[in-house]
C-alpha cells in the first residue's frame, strides 16, 4: 500500500511540475507575441508618412512608365493597386506585413523578378507570367506553389526558404528551365518522389530534418553543380555520393561531421568544398585527389594540423581555416605561389614561415594569434592589399611600431587596408 501511496504522490508531483511548466511556456510565448506585435506596430507606424508619400508618388506616374515597383522595407499591410501598370519588370515587396499577395496575368506580361519574401503571406495567387525568370517566396507560411509557375516557361530560380513546403510540387520535373531551387528550412522529406522531381537542378540549397539524412537517391541528381546542406543534422554522405560528377560547389555549413568523408574527394569538378561549423578534428591526405578544388572553407572546427597533403593542390587559390586549433604554420606553404587568400585568424600560431613566393597572395589574416615578431617582409609581396593582425602580442620597438604604420599608411594610399592593434 506504502508503494501505490508514493507513486500516486510522485506522480501528482510531476503532472503538477509539467502543467506549471506548460502554463510557463503558454505564458512566455503569449508575452513573446505580445512584443512581437508591438514591435509590428511601432515599426509600422513609424513608417506611415514614407507609405503615404510613396502612395502619392504612384498616382503621378504614367500607366505605361513605370518599370520597377519597389517597397521593400516599408510595412504595408496590403498591396498598393498596381492594376493599371502593365509595363512592370520587377516587384520586390520584401519585408513588408503582407498577408495576401494576388496578381493577374494582365500586369505579368513583362514581370522578369517576383520578391515577395519576408511577409506573412497564405493568401497567395499568381497569373500567368510569360517571362519570370526569378521568385523569391522565402518566410512566408505558405506550404503549396502556386499554379501559375507552372505556366511561366522562362522561370529559372525559385526561393522557398523557411516556408512550411512539405512535398515538391509534381509539375516541377516538366518545368526544366527550373534549374534552382532554394528550399532551406521546410519540413521538405528526403524521399524518393521528392528527389525524382528535383533531377534537373543545378542549383539546390536545402536542410535535412533532424530525424533524417541524405540517402543514396541524391546520386541521380547528376546535373547538379551547386549543392548546399545548411545547418542540418547530418555527419555523413552515401557512398554512391561520387556519382554526382557535375557538382562544383559543396557546402555543409553547421552539420555535425566529425571528419570530411573520403567520397568528397571522388568528385571530379569540385572547385569549393566548405566545411564551416562543424566538428571536423583532421584534413585527410586524400584531399589531394581533389585536382580541381579551388576554394576550401574549414573555419570553426577542430583542425590542429595542416597536413602535406595540402602543398600537392596546385589550384588551391583560397584557404580559411581560422578558429581552429592551429598552433604551426608548414613551411612549405610558400611553394603555394597560387593562393590569393590565407585565413588563419584565432588559432594558436606564434611564428610565420617566410612568404616571399606567395606572389599571388592579396589577402591574408592572422589575427588573434600568438605573433610577436610582425611579418615586415610582407612589404616586398606584390599583390598583398589586405592584411589582418589584429589582437597579437607583438613585441616591437618603438622604431618598428613606427614602420607598421607607415606600412599601413602605404597600403592606404594604395587602395589597401592593414587592421593591427
């Protein structure tokens, strides 16, 4: 009897726990609407006479002069009447408060860029537009596209990010002018349906659910070129991932990967490999099957070490690896005449190897490190224009803090900039 007595206590105490918690969160998230709709508000009426002028500015303008109409920033709540412009390229109405968004085909018949994004739209309708080539959808509560982008033959990008699209439209693999598709932060599956309607990309920037990774079926997706994983949860790739032999630039920006997998290196016109925000301890040696790769991104990870595998890239044009854990630059990074920018700022560097081949070099940053001895032969580097050493503990002379600053005084008048505490 003891033992029913406690659990009927115990569990009287955490149902009073989790309704005191519920009744808190209710309660924060109703005074975190409340402070939203104020700042609404206060923004809204803040720009009232700017709305009012703007309004004013319309009705003066010719029905057949105006080109671009353009409100972005200005919080209106509806849509100005733009029925009687017919000569319209290009609308951006970001960031207003719009909560519906219609537009006939009459004023769609020179629309090249549609930029609605950043509103509170669900009402959503769009005629007809013989020549659209751009629309930008993104932050807006809408989870279906609208038809009429069926009907625009020349569309080529399409925005959706941070909507609520769960499934891609079945039209979209006949619209194959469609090359790029920007569908970050939607409750979007990885399915095998979704991915045969996305097989004429060339442009996808996406985020997988936390419950879900990338599977095998993204190798059909060969005519890619441009891929983006950004801030998902994911740590590894297929390793049918090499078949994707069209892709150029790949970016995983804030995942959860522990090392670069191997299958990266596989594909054979990749020219910018960005690694940012992730949890990534080494550079693997088959980093120099990379051939072609141009651009490599691996700033805020793990790294301590910048293996020889790096100096056999003889395209390496760019290299940022701050916020690591780097306490040694190699000496052989100045047999890498082709680097235009080296970025390691905030690791743990105390001394730099000569640099006198880097000829090409025009941009370089080793701020927040260790440095006290400051790198004078930099003077004599033909194409450096921007140098970053901030936050070092240099050591100089009053006469060698004299020649830093006419160093810096130089690269001004120069067109450059030299950033030393």
């Amino acid at each position: 009897m003891k033992t029913l007595y406690i659990f009927i206590f115990l569990f009287l105490g955490v149902s009073s726990i989790a309704q005191t918690h519920s009744e808190f969160t209710r309660k924060d998230s109703i005074a975190i609407k409340k402070m939203n709709d104020e700042y609404r508000e206060a923004v809204f009426n803040r720009n009232i006479d700017v709305r009012a002028n703007f309004l004013l500015s319309l009705d003066s303008i010719a029905s057949d002069s105006a080109f671009v109409f353009d409100i972005r920033g200005l919080y209106f709540r509806e849509m100005p009447d733009i029925r009687r412009f017919t000569n319209i390229i290009e609308i951006n109405a970001e960031r207003n408060q719009l909560t519906k968004f219609r537009i006939k085909s009459r004023n769609l018949k020179h629309i090249k860029t549609i930029n609605i994004s950043g509103n509170n739209i669900s009402d959503l309708k769009i005629g007809k537009a013989p020549k659209l080539e751009k629309i930008d959808f993104g932050g807006n509560p809408i989870s279906k596209i609208p038809f009429g982008i069926f009907r625009s033959r020349k569309i080529d990008e399409l925005s959706l990010n941070s909507c609520n699209v769960k499934k891609l439209p079945w039209w979209l693999p006949f619209k194959k002018k469609i090359r790029q598709l920007y569908v970050y932060n939607n409750p979007l599956a990885i399915s095998n349906k979704n991915i045969r309607r996305m097989r004429n990309l060339t442009h996808l920037q996406m985020s997988i659910l936390p419950d879900d990774s990338i599977t095998s079926y993204f190798s059909r997706l060969t005519n890619l070129k441009k891929l983006v994983f950004y801030k998902s949860k994911i740590n590894s790739l297929p390793d049918n991932f090499w078949q994707l032999n069209n892709l150029e630039v790949f970016i995983l920006y804030d995942n959860e990967f522990d090392e670069i997998p191997e299958v990266c290196f596989k594909l054979p016109r990749l020219h910018h490999l960005d690694f940012y925000y992730n949890n990534v301890k080494y550079i693997p040696m088959g980093i120099m099957q990379c051939d072609s790769l141009e651009e490599l991104y691996l700033s805020y990870n793990q790294i301590s070490v910048i293996p020889d595998a790096l100096k056999e890239m003889k395209n390496l044009k760019k290299l940022y690896i701050h916020h690591n854990n780097i306490e040694e630059v190699p000496k052989w990074i100045n047999s890498m005449p082709q680097l235009e920018v080296l970025d390691m700022g905030y690791n743990q560097i105390n001394e730099l190897p000569s640099f006198s081949n880097l000829i090409n070099l025009h941009t370089v940053d080793f701020q927040s490190n260790e440095l006290t001895e400051f790198p004078f032969e930099w003077y004599n580097l033909p194409s450096l224009n921007r140098i970053f050493l901030f936050d070092n503990p240099w050591k100089l002379t009053s006469k060698e803090y004299k020649k830093v600053m006419e160093m810096k005084e130089l690269l001004k008048q120069q067109g450059g900039e030299l950033f030393v505490n």
